[in-house]
C-alpha cells in the first residue's frame, strides 16, 4: 500500500510541468552550491597537506641530485591508508550534510513524512559507499606522484625541479580533480 502511494507520488512528480521542474531544479543547485563547495575545500586542504609532506620528505635530508633512487621513492610516497583516512575525515561532515538535504529534498518533493536520522543504518551505509569511493582517489595520485618521481630521475633532475613537478602537479589535481570530485562525489 505504501509502495504504491510513493510510487503514485513519484509518476506525479514527473509528470508536473517543465517549468515547475525547472524551478525546482534551481533550488536543488542553491541547496547543493554550498555543499560542493565545503567539498572542493576539504578535498583541497587534504590535497595541500599531501603535497607538502611529500615536499618535506624529499627535501630532507638534503640530497644530491642524484642520490634519489627509485627504490627510496616508496620512503617518501604518502601513506596511502593514512590518507584516505584524513580524506575520509575531512568529507564526513559534507557527506552528512549533503545526504541530509538530498533526504529532505526528495520527501518535500515527493510529500513524504521522514525524519533524517544519521545513526540511521541505511543512512550510514550510503555515506560509508560514498567515502570508499572517494577514497580511491587516493590511489590515484598516490600513483600519479610515483611516476613523476621516477621521471624525474630518469631525466636527471635536480630534488629543486622534482619539487617543482610536484608542485604543478598537485595544483593541476587540486583545481580539476575537487571540481570534478565535488560535483560526482556528492551527487554521484
């Protein structure tokens, strides 16, 4: 009985007018504007927090240029359980937050009567899915900084301009990846 009213509810809900699911789609992006962009903020932070502890670990001690070797990069590559549970920490709230207002949003919506509650085991469980997912992203640039580091060597180049690589690329990741991530990891 229940299914049916939610399933009545929602058939109702598309079949209103574009310009009323233009109006509410408005609202949505008002709602969730701020959300992503808590997101990109965090994702950020974490992504500069990486970037310099790599740049500390492969400034000291103080080496000659040629005195990093591929094997001494796993020493000072990030600890890839280590950071995705600071990534993890730092989106929970975000990832409460935007599940909160996507709940409310869709029982407005739909004029359902449900209280979040984020104990909630279904609701944990959705959090918990989004942040393994974010997570991975860890792997990613934990893969990506590797492979600069050996070019690097390979190329003969000084611990200066394999900090400079490392540089442009967090940058580079910072902007594309948190816009890309804010919008897929709170939607997605």
């Amino acid at each position: 009985e229940q299914k049916k009213m939610l399933r009545a509810k929602v058939e109702q809900f598309f079949q209103r007018r574009p310009l009323d699911r233009e109006s509410k789609w408005m609202r949505m992006i008002k709602t969730t504007k701020p959300i992503e962009d808590k997101f990109r903020g965090k994702y950020k932070r974490w992504l500069m927090e990486l970037r310099e502890e790599l740049l500390k670990k492969l400034n000291a001690p103080v080496r000659a240029p040629k005195e990093l070797t591929k094997d001494e990069i796993e020493k000072i590559l990030f600890d890839p359980a280590k950071a995705k549970r600071r990534l993890t920490s730092l989106a929970h709230g975000v990832y409460v937050e935007a599940t909160q207002k996507g709940i409310e949003s869709a029982m407005n919506d739909l004029g359902g009567n449900f209280a979040f509650d984020v104990v909630d085991p279904k609701v944990v469980d959705a959090i918990e899915k989004r942040e393994l997912v974010l997570s991975k992203s860890t792997d990613t640039l934990r893969n990506r900084v590797k492979r600069d580091l050996e070019k690097g060597i390979e190329a003969g180049e000084t611990i200066h301009e394999m900090q400079d690589r490392l540089k442009q690329d967090f940058n580079s990741f910072s902007g594309a990846r948190s816009r890309r991530g804010s919008t897929t990891r709170r939607c997605g």
